[in-house]
C-alpha cells in the first residue's frame, strides 16, 4: 500500500513527458486511412470551379441566350442552393459512413455556396439594376422572393465572415450557436427559389430541390429530438 503513494521513479517522469509529444506527433501525422482527403480536396476545389468556367465558355462562345443577364443570374442562383444541400449533406454522409473526414470538406463547400451567392447578388445589383439602391430597396420591400433571398445572402456574409478558425476559437461555443442559422439559409433559399419560379408556373425544380432540402433538415430534427429523449433518460 505504501508504494501507491511513493513517488515515482526518475523513469516514469521521462516517459510521462515523452507521451504527450509523442501524441501531438501523431496526431499530427496523416494516418494511412486519411491519405485521400488532400487529393480529394483538390478535386472538390477544382470541380467546383466547373459552373463559373461553364458561364464564362458560353459567354465567350455567344450561348447565353437572348437573355445574358437572366442565364447568369438563375444559373449563379442555382448553383448556390446546390452547394448549399451539398454541405448541409456532410453532416446526414459522416454520421451514417462512420468516415469522419468528411466534415473537413464542410467548410470549402460552404464557402463555394458563398461565393456563387455573391456573384448571384451581384449580378442583379450590377447587370440588372446598375446600382440603383433605390430600385433595389424597393424590390426588397415589395417583391417577397427578393426579401427572403437577400435575407439568407446577409446571413450568408455572416457564416464566411466568422468562417475563419481564428473566429472559431474567438467565438468558442458562440460559433456553434451562429452556424445553426445555415438551417435558415437553406429554407430561405428554397422559399426565394419556390417564389420566384411560381410566378412563371414552373415548380419542378423548386419542388427537387425543395424535397431534398426537407430531407436534410428533417433528418436533423429527428437526430436531434432522439438525443434529447436520451437525455431526458
């Protein structure tokens, strides 16, 4: 009994303080499984390119149709919801592959949602209105798919803001919290979509999208109500 309370030998020490440098190492260092992510990456970065690159080819190939400014304008749209779904899928894809890496994609294509947002808002604001703030104020105020769109564009500029890892260790358990509102972005986003192709009587993509949007922030609701039920227990 009295050896359990004795110090420890001059040995103990030096392998007590060569273990934690030995994790951090490891951690560190790619596992083989892990291998993959970097040039996966690449093709995710690359290939996301692919709708802007498509945009510019038919400008320059004079295939933008008798519309230029509307082509560019649904199509930057389109692809925002598209990597909106496609980063709200990260989290349904790790949990049920059990392949964590996955999430460390999360916040490329989220930023790719940004960014064609961004060339979405602004082609309105420049092609289309010519920076009439005036004219822009009064779309917002009176034309309800342009109030819900510019809605999840604000809080868009938001999520890429506080985006960077400094801002995540700044905001601590606050980043969390402000990062739930991409739940709100994609349901705005459906709704800016649905409203805007209702009034031409054309739902069919409103409707894809719309139920794929459902299905992701549906199969959170039900995660979420079935961690609370294990807590309550």
């Amino acid at each position: 009994m009295a050896s359990d309370t004795q110090p420890a030998t001059q040995a103990e020490p030096r392998k007590a303080a060569r273990a934690p440098a030995a994790a951090s190492a490891q951690a560190r260092r790619p596992t083989g499984g892990a291998r993959w992510i970097v040039p996966a990456k690449i093709v995710v970065f690359i290939a996301a390119w692919y709708p802007l690159a498509r945009i510019v080819l038919f400008g320059v190939t004079d295939r933008l149709g008798a519309n230029p400014i509307e082509f560019i304008t649904r199509s930057t749209g389109l692809w925002t919801l598209v990597f909106l779904c496609v980063t709200l899928a990260v989290t349904p894809l790790r949990r049920l592959t059990g392949v964590a890496a996955f999430v460390r994609f999360r916040r490329m294509l989220g930023l790719y949602a940004f960014f064609y947002a961004t060339l979405h808002f602004t082609t309105y604001l420049w092609f289309d209105k010519w920076f009439d703030v005036a004219a822009i104020l009064k779309d917002i105020g009176k034309r309800p798919f342009i109030t819900v769109g510019f809605a999840a564009f604000v809080l868009l500029i938001v999520l890429a803001v506080t985006s960077p890892r400094a801002m995540v260790r700044k905001l601590g358990r606050r980043w969390q919290m402000l990062h739930r509102s991409i739940y709100a972005i994609g349901a705005l986003a459906i709704l800016h979509f649905w409203w805007m192709k209702a009034g031409k009587h054309d739902l069919v993509l409103p409707k894809i999208y719309g139920a794929i949007m459902v299905a992701l922030l549906g199969w959170r609701l039900i995660v979420w109500m079935r961690e609370r039920r294990v807590t309550a227990r």
